[in-house]
C-alpha cells in the first residue's frame, strides 16, 4: 500500500512538470509556507492546551480539597474562601483558554 502510494505521487509530480512545470513550481512555493506555519501553530497550541490542562487540575485538587474536608470547612465557616479559591482557578483557565 506504500509503495503504491509513493509510486502515484511520483507519478503525479513527473505527470505535473510535464504539463505546466510553472505551475508545479507554484504549487510547491505554496505548500512551503503553509507547512511551516501548520508547524508553528501546532507547536503553540499544544503549548497552551498544556498550560490549561495543568490549570484544570490545580482547579480539580482545590474542589477535591473542599469536597474531602467538608466538615472543617463548614466548621470554620470558610464555604465562601473556598468558593473565591476556585472561582480564582476557574478565572485563570478561562484566561488560559482565551489566549
């Protein structure tokens, strides 16, 4: 099946210089580019899907926290700082989201 494949390629690209070798040329100072920023963004956005994989996390353990001691939580009456402390994660992942 791969050879099968490389052998049309070969064959499409012997049969394009043929017919128009301008517009092969083309066809091939476009597809340069277009590779390279296909790279670039790639790169940047498996950068930034990271970065928010990593905040939903930290969000996760600070929920599981005030889920795991709901008791000392409402002992101290603290509902309302743990409730800021993820709305605080939850602000900085949509953040990390939007960039």
């Amino acid at each position: 099946m791969f050879v099968r494949s490389v052998l049309f390629i070969i064959l499409v690209l012997c049969l394009t210089m043929y017919l128009s070798p301008t517009l092969t040329g083309v066809t091939f100072a476009a597809i340069i580019p277009v590779c390279i920023f296909a790279i670039v963004f790639s790169r940047k956005i498996r950068s930034l899907t990271r970065t928010m994989q990593d905040e939903k996390a930290n969000m996760s353990s600070v929920a599981e926290e005030s889920f795991s001691n709901v008791r000392t939580v409402k002992a101290f009456a603290n509902e309302l700082q743990e409730c800021a402390k993820f709305a605080k994660g939850n602000e900085i992942t949509l953040d990390v989201g939007l960039t």
